[in-house]
C-alpha cells in the first residue's frame, strides 16, 4: 500500500483497492515445463496455467521415455523380460526382477528354496535404500541443499558398491531368475555388508542433521502437496505417498510375500501426507531397510550354503558338469537356450511393494515359450496422474518438491 | 456359478447373476467374467456394496487375442482391492473387434482417468463417456495402436513434435 493510501479513511480505502484491483489487468500465463528440465529428473512436460506465482491448473504429458515394454516382451521368451524388467526403474531393477520372476512363478507354480529367497528381499531392501536415497537427496538438490543431495548420493553409491558385489551391475541388475537367481552371494559379502551398512547409518545421521530439523527445509515442505487420504485411494495411489496419509498399507505386511512374514519391521506412517510427512516416511523406511538387511545377512550366514534356485529344469538350466558329459542334459541345455520356458496356460496378477509404490506384473500365457501378455503395474504412472490436484492452487514453487516426492521414474512410468 | 470360496465372488453372483459369466480363482487370483454391457454397474456395485468395498481401482488393462483365435478379440481386465478387507478381485469382459468400446468408469475412479487413456493409446479401446480420451504414452499423431498383436513390432512412425508440423 502506498504512503498516501495510509491517510485515507476505511471507506475510501476500500474503494481504493478496488479501482486498484480494477486498472490492474492481469491474465493467466501458460508455462511450459520440460520434457527436459533439471527439475524434472525423468522426461516429463508440464503445461503450467499460472496467476501470477500461484498454479490455476497443470496438465501433466508423460510417455517421453515409451519404448514399448509390453510389445518387447511380448515378442520374446519368458526369460527374455527380465533384462527389460531391470530398465523400468533405474534406481531399483532388483525390485522389478523380483516382481516379474514371482509372477512367472505363480504361473509355473514354484517355490524358491529359502536361501533363494532370502537374497532377494536382501536385493530388495538395498535397492529400496538406494531408491528412496535418491528421492530424499534430489528432491534436498532442487530445494538449493547441495550438501544432503551428496550425503545421500555417497550413501547410494555405497549400496551400488553392494548390489555390484551381489550381481556384477551396479544399475541394471539382471539378477532374478524364474526360479530363483543367477548365483548366491559372494564369499564374505555379509561382512562387506555390514560394514558398508554402518558407513550408510552414519551418512544418513549427518543427512538427517543437515535436513529435518532444518527450518528453511520444513517451511518448504509443511503443507504443500497434500492431498487427502481418500482421494489418494481413489487415485489408487500406494507405497510412501499413501502411506504419509496415514494409511499403513504395505504390501510386505498385508499381503506377505518371500519371507518378509518371519521378518521383524516397521511401517512407518504420516498424519496429514504432506511433503515433509512424505520425507520422514522415506526416513524412516530407509532405516526399516537396513534393519531388514541385517536380519537377512543373519538368517542367509545361518541357514549355510545350499541352493538358490529350485531343482526344476523347465526353468533351470542343469550343472555344466552333467552338459558336457551326458547326452540328456546337453539336450535339456540346448532346448532351455534357444526356446526357453514354457509355461502353462492361464493368467496371474502378482503384486510387490517396490520403492514407489504396488510394482504388479498381470502375466497371461497360452502354454508356449511367448507371453501373450506382459503388464505392468507401473506406480510411478499412477502415482503421478494426481499430481495437479497435489498442486492446484499452491505455488509454482512448490511443484517441484512435490514432484520430487511422487518420484516420478520415466522408465517405469512410460515404459 | 462357483464362487470358489470367495464371499465376494458369492454377492456378486447373488445380485448380478445375469451379468457374471464365468468365474475361477486359479493361483488364488479370484476372477469373474461379466458381459460388457453391465460391466460399469458391476464394477459401481462393487465399489459401494459395503460387504464388497472395493475402493480402489489397482490396474486396468487390455489383452489381444488375435493369435488365440478368441471371439471377442479383446478383453479388459480390472484389478480391484479393498483395503479394509485386503481382497482382490479381477473382472475380465470381453471386446469386440468391431464394436471397440466400454463404458468409462471415471466417474467411479479417477485413476481410471489416466489407465483408460493408455488403452486407448495401445489398444484402440474406446471408453465411452471419459472426459479426455487423448493418447497418454504417444502422441496424437501417431497412427494405430501399436499393442495389437496386428501392428508389426518392427514398424517405425517419425516423431511428429511442434518443430516438425506440416513438414
């Protein structure tokens, strides 16, 4: 208000603002965000509707990073998917691996021994970690915080130091296999890995230090974003952003699968599910993850050696011994090879509760060698498709945390 | 009609027995096929029954049939859970080749918004009564629906952007 408008009488005031509010013309602005902007780490295009600073409406353009998943899958063998799978999210491929090797499973009807499946939740969890590591760091990096964003990213490289050991990549994994995986664990990883996991406590301690209690970090977060329980479950929103809700659903608790049954962890949960509610929950569940991976270390040292994969040469190969010197299995090996499994007719959903969110895959077969359908359930998609009532009606600024909580990855969103 | 044990599977069949035509639960995923005509009221009734409660809408897609031979060739298939109760359910309905379209069900979900989109995109599915159907993966000038098993894997189309109109 200018120096004279003080002087005026209320009355005359308000008319004032009003001839104000009337001289001033103002119009709605279209923004065009992305599809590559440092902000939106994936390729994604938002068209922003703008007054002045606050956003009217935002329509969201996915499908920059589409190379036809399905259709790929659909043309190949069984165990020609996998290697796709690892390229849904870069963040966490084991996790995907998982996902699809369990529905094959379902179809095929196989129980992975033990061993087998307590090295795929200890994959699982460290691919969680990095997952929510590169979350929690990004979304510090475009709120200006470059210091956390390296404290996680130097934590994430300690888990990829880790998942390098377990499969020999450190991104795209290719570890899964339909029955089980491609070869146990190192010899001493369980050492390694403890001492790597207390390296990842310690920079979590110093990122949890710099960030939550950090006011300008929390002024940013409280209250943007959010969006009320039942319409995140309309929009069939899971994983991390449900749950900030208040919503415990897991699927590692409510549907337990693997082992995670005989496996002592937490849910962390949020009250009102806003961005710093979404924070803490990814905290939190990085700490749930390390706990999970000690337990597995624990269980996989006692359990001793012994197989990973079930002894089923429909989806196995046999020992290379027997290949070489018996007519049977050179056989087998040349069949498996050049056709692949087959796997009887019929349909499976198999859902996993992966970094973002429900990971499903709804596989249908028709008995041979080629998947008739390959579907996934990809949440980084349908956790997005809320995003303009997230944040309609906030400020421009705030759209880029709260898309750093929605964790939007283009490979697995677009497929 | 079997409800193989599924209290939901048992409603549903009690009071849309016209509409339910097969059912299974094979691997444990409980199942039922309903005609296409009543499939927007069943999956209505499903969400409100409070004995069914299927509040969210986990995943809708498509199958292509062409190399099965199958009439109808297409089929959508819903995935449904409760949370409340931590049931599933899928519904299947088929789809004629010459007669592509199901009733929307947007107004139920809208996560249906976005799922109806990509079938459309992919499969040349139309969902009658969507507020937006455009394409969600490709792009509008994108010519056929490149998940049928008809469209050659191999086909390349250029990509068609603002820089590039009319030429």
């Amino acid at each position: 208000m200018s120096e004279r408008a003080r002087w005026l009488t209320e009355r005359e005031r308000e008319t004032a603002e009003d001839d104000f509010e009337r001289d001033l013309h103002t119009e709605h602005q279209v923004l065009n965000m992305g599809p590559s902007h440092p902000a939106t780490h994936g390729t994604v295009k938002f068209l922003v509707e703008l007054d002045g600073e606050s956003v009217v409406d935002l329509d969201v353009q996915v499908g920059y990073l589409h190379r036809g998943f399905e259709k790929e899958c659909e043309s190949g063998s069984w165990y020609q998917c996998i290697p796709y799978t690892d390229r849904l999210n870069y963040n966490s491929a084991i996790l995907a691996n998982v996902g699809f090797c369990m529905a094959v499973e379902k179809l095929l009807e196989l129980e992975v021994p033990q061993r087998g499946q307590w090295l795929r939740v200890l994959g699982s969890e460290l691919a969680r970690l990095s997952d929510h590591l590169t979350r929690c760091g990004a979304a510090c990096l475009e709120l200006q915080a470059m210091t956390p964003f390296l404290y996680g990213i130097e934590a994430r490289e300690l888990t990829w130091d880790l998942l390098e050991g377990l499969c020999g990549a450190r991104v795209t994994s290719n570890y899964v296999r339909i029955g089980g995986l491609r070869h146990d664990m190192p010899e001493g990883f369980p050492s390694w890995c403890r001492e790597t996991i207390a390296k990842i406590r310690g920079l979590l301690r110093d990122f949890d230090r710099v960030v939550t209690g950090n006011r300008i970090f929390i002024d940013r977060l409280r209250g943007t974003g959010a969006l009320g329980r039942d319409e995140l479950i309309a929009y069939g929103v899971t994983g991390p952003l449900l749950r900030a809700a208040g919503v415990a659903h897991d699927l590692r608790k409510a549907e337990p699968y693997l082992v995670y049954d005989e496996i002592d962890f937490d849910i962390p949960i949020g009250e009102v599910g806003d961005n710093y509610d979404r924070y803490l929950v990814c905290v939190e569940e990085m700490q749930q993850s390390l706990r999970i991976a000690e337990q597995c270390l624990e269980r996989l040292e006692a359990l001793g050696p012994g197989p990973v994969d079930v002894a089923d040469p429909r989806v196995r190969w046999p020992a290379k011994g027997r290949v070489f010197n018996h007519m049977e299995e050179m056989i087998q090996q040349f069949k498996a090879v050049t056709e692949g499994p087959r796997v009887p007719a019929g349909e499976a959903y198999l859902a996993i509760e992966s970094a973002n969110g429900e990971l499903g895959f709804y596989l249908v077969s028709d008995g041979t060698e080629r998947p008739v359908k390959v579907r996934c359930r990809p949440p980084s998609l349908i956790n997005l498709a809320p995003f303009p009532q997230m944040v309609r009606g906030g400020l421009l600024a705030d759209l880029i945390p709260t898309f750093d909580f929605i964790n939007m990855i283009g490979g697995e969103c677009d497929r | 009609m079997e409800d193989h044990g599924s209290p939901v599977l048992r409603r549903l069949i009690d009071v849309h027995a016209a509409a339910v035509e097969a059912t299974h639960a094979r691997f444990g995923d409980v199942t039922a096929c309903v005609q296409r005509a009543h499939l927007a009221r069943v999956l209505c009734f499903l969400r409100d029954d409070p004995e069914c409660g299927f509040e969210m809408l986990v995943d809708l897609c498509a199958v292509d049939y062409l190399e099965q031979g199958r009439t109808p060739r297409f089929e959508v298939v819903y995935h449904l859970l409760s949370l409340a109760s931590g049931r599933r359910l899928r519904i299947r309905a088929g789809v004629p080749e010459d007669d592509c379209t199901v009733d929307s069900v947007v107004e139920l979900w809208p996560a249906a918004d976005w799922m109806e989109r990509e079938v459309w995109d992919l499969y040349g599915i139309r969902f009658d009564g969507h507020p937006d159907l455009r394409r969600l993966l490709l792009y509008e000038e994108f010519e056929g629906h490149p998940l049928r098993k008809d469209y050659p894997k191999e086909r390349r189309q250029p990509i068609v952007g603002p820089g590039s109109a009319g030429g």
